[in-house]
C-alpha cells in the first residue's frame, strides 16, 4: 500500500539575535542587506526605531529580540543583516519590511510531522508566531508578518 | 486634550512650502506658513513661565510662551548651547515658541512618506517622513506639537 508523505515546505532559519531563531516561509524573506544604512525615527517604538529606504520605499526594520526582551537593546554590531520580508495584508497588495538579523538566513525543509508548541518563554512568541517547529530538537516559531508589521504589536503591550 | 486628526498623505503633499526646525540635531518639518517669526534667544524673558516652558517672548503685545524640546520631543528644562534660534508658532488656534537649533526653508518640497503603520504610536506628532541628506526628516505641524506639549506638561505636572 501506497504511503503519503506527510506535505513539507521550504522556510528561511532566521537569527533575530545570538540566542533567538525564528521562521518565515520561503517566499517572504525576499532581499538581505548587508550593513544597512539605518535611518532614525524619533517617537517610535523601542522594538522599531528605524528605517531603511529600500527600491524608493521606505520600510520599518523590526528588532524582534528586542520585542521579546522588552526593552531596547544596546547598538548592535552584531546586527549587521537586515531581511526584507514581503507580506500579504488583509486587502490590498503585498506589502514589505524589514527583521534586523544578527546571522546569514539558512534555507531549511519543514514538513508537518515537525509541528510543536511554541516557547513558553519568552511569553512574547505567543503574540509574534503562528505555528512552530522542530528543528534538531530546538522549537522555531514561524512569524506571523502581516500582524507584526500592520501595528499588532503596538497594541500588545 | 483630544489628539488631533493626522492629515493624510494628499493633503501633505498640498503644502507649499515647508520649513525645517532642528532640534537637537533631528529635521523636523512643519509648513512655513505656521512660522509667523524667527526670534533671538536672547529676547526671551526667563521670569514669564507657562508651565513646563523655558520663558516667554512678546510679540504683538502678547506673551509668547517658549519651550525647548529634544530631538526626540521630550521637554528639556535647560536649554542646550546649541539653540540659536526661536520659531514662534501660529496656525490661528494655537501660538507658542520652539527653541531650535537651526530653521530654514527647504527649497523643494521633499518627497513624502508615509509613516509606517508598526511605527506610529497613538500620540505620535509625525505625520509622515520625508528622506533628506541628513535622515529622516519627520513632518508635523503647530497643532500636533500643541497638543503633545499639553500632554507633556500634563504628565509633568501630574509627578
């Protein structure tokens, strides 16, 4: 008898910082600059508190492990990636920002026999994630782009 | 206070000229039409205080009140060396000075962005942003940065 192959996808491995991973799917993480020319935005959020312009746009750059710390995180050389991410929002076209990363994405297969709980700690996740996996015993939350970059997270805490 | 509603893009673009006010260091962009004068520091009396202001200037045969502001808006109760010039503010409604570092026309008209959704907090004076050679350059106008100084010195106040 035939067996089915529990259905696998593509996703990008993201460093958030030296400690935190997470996920997008395959096609969200569209472009990487290297040492990007971050440009301040005073009366922000601490999580986001600059901006790249990127192809005439200009895009929010997310520091989530700064979100999930709670409180704005020193200058980060270590944070020399940013990962423009492509979203699709409620209505209308796609849309586009930007993860501060801390290391080069890894490219990873996911298949649903993967699927776990999300971290407890930090409680953050909660908010920031739609689903997790496994990956070499270690649970990535797969990030939920439409809500963090909409404004979800100015209401969340 | 209530907030005041945050103009939309199309309407920020109508506005001829803008004027740029640096505060410590930070462009901020308002219409010029809102500037009504440029004053010297020096011509601000220290004995005249409203609350949370630095002094007041007269203009007019009225009191102007003057605050000084950081960069990133919060209230400085000294100014620093570096202010040299005060923008007297009027949109009809609301009329005070700002301590600035540097005020002057902008030639052109920048090109406009919006400000990103996951950016703007609720009370957020910045209606949008416009990329010049030294950053960002944030857009507001007299009656946001009003109203944000009433909550400043509500919050003052209140501790």
């Amino acid at each position: 008898m035939a067996t089915e192959n529990p259905m696998e996808s593509t996703a990008w491995m993201l460093a958030l910082d030296d400690r935190l991973r997470a996920a997008v799917g395959e096609h969200e993480l569209i472009h990487l600059i290297e040492a990007p020319t971050l440009l301040d935005v005073p009366l922000s959020p601490h999580y986001c508190r600059r901006a790249i312009l990127w192809n005439d746009r200009l895009l929010p750059a997310m520091d989530l492990a700064a979100w999930l710390g709670g409180r704005e995180q020193p200058a980060q050389p270590a944070r020399k990636l940013a990962g423009v991410v492509a979203y699709q929002p409620r209505m209308g076209a796609a849309e586009y920002g930007v993860l501060l990363l801390s290391d080069i994405p890894a490219r990873t297969r996911v298949s649903d026999t993967q699927a776990c709980k999300l971290p407890e700690q930090p409680t953050g996740w909660r908010d920031l994630a739609i689903s997790c996996f496994l990956d070499a015993e270690i649970p990535v939350p797969i990030l939920d782009l439409p809500f963090i970059f909409s404004g979800g997270l100015l209401a969340t805490r | 206070m209530s907030q005041p509603v945050r103009n939309t893009l199309a309407e920020l673009r109508e506005i001829r000229a803008l004027a740029k006010l640096t505060l410590g260091g930070y462009p901020w962009l308002l219409p010029q039409t809102e500037i009504r004068s440029l004053e010297s520091p020096l011509d601000i009396d220290r004995e005249v205080r409203a609350p949370q202001g630095i002094g007041a200037i007269a203009l007019g045969g009225e009191w102007w009140p003057v605050y000084c502001l950081s960069g990133d808006l919060r209230l400085l109760p000294q100014p620093p060396d570096s202010r040299g010039i005060c923008a007297l503010l009027d949109n009809g409604a609301d009329r005070f000075g700002l301590l600035c570092d540097q005020v002057e026309t902008l030639a052109e008209t920048p090109r406009l962005l919006a400000l990103p959704a996951c950016m703007g907090l609720p009370d957020s004076p910045i209606q949008a942003l416009a990329p010049l050679d030294e950053g960002l350059g944030c857009v507001t106008d007299t009656e946001h940065l009003a109203a944000l100084l009433a909550t400043l010195a509500e919050g003052a106040d209140g501790h």
